[in-house]
C-alpha cells in the first residue's frame, strides 16, 4: 500500500513540477512576443490566465481519474481497517492482563 502512495505521490509531484516548467516557459514566450509587438500585452495575459483555467480543469480531471485508479486497485486488496486493528489490540491487551493473573 505505501509503494502505491508514494508512486502516486511522485506521479503528482510530477505533474506540478511540469506545469510549473510549462508556465514559465509559456510567459517567457508570452513576454518576447509583447515585447516584438507580435500580440499586445492583454492578449498575453488573456493567454496565461486561459492556460491556468486549463491547466485546473486538467488537473481536477486527473485527480479524479487517478482517484478511480487507486480505489480500485486498494479494492483488490484485503486488509484490516484500523478499527479491526484496534479491536484486536484492545483484545490483546484483556488476555495479557488475564494471563498475568
């Protein structure tokens, strides 16, 4: 289960470090093109905040699908929820103090 969770975890790491990476190269580029006068400078800025509007509905997506992905490869598996593990400690821990008397 943790080998899951931190695949995962570097799967979405991942993600936001090339979103980071495209971000600053999509203003870079924004900025050069404003600066040739090739667009002005609120189309470069409609640009950005379009890219971020995507880039958050893109991501919200992902998370759910990944989200879908590990509820059900975590399915497959059959282990003790914390509760049944608690349970079982509490038990333990009756029969310990049983067995000292």
């Amino acid at each position: 289960m943790e080998n899951l969770e931190g695949l995962f975890k570097k799967f979405v790491y991942t993600g936001v470090g090339l979103v980071a990476l495209t971000k600053d190269r999509l203003q870079k580029t924004i900025d050069e093109m404003v600066k040739e006068d090739k667009i002005s400078e609120n189309e470069g800025k409609k640009m950005v905040t379009d890219f971020f509007k995507n880039t958050e509905s893109k991501k919200n997506e992902l998370e759910d699908q990944l989200k879908k992905v590990v509820d059900k490869a975590v399915s497959k598996f059959k282990y003790a929820s914390s509760s049944s593990l608690e349970e079982l400690a509490n038990r333990i821990k009756v029969l310990e103090q049983l067995l000292k008397k």
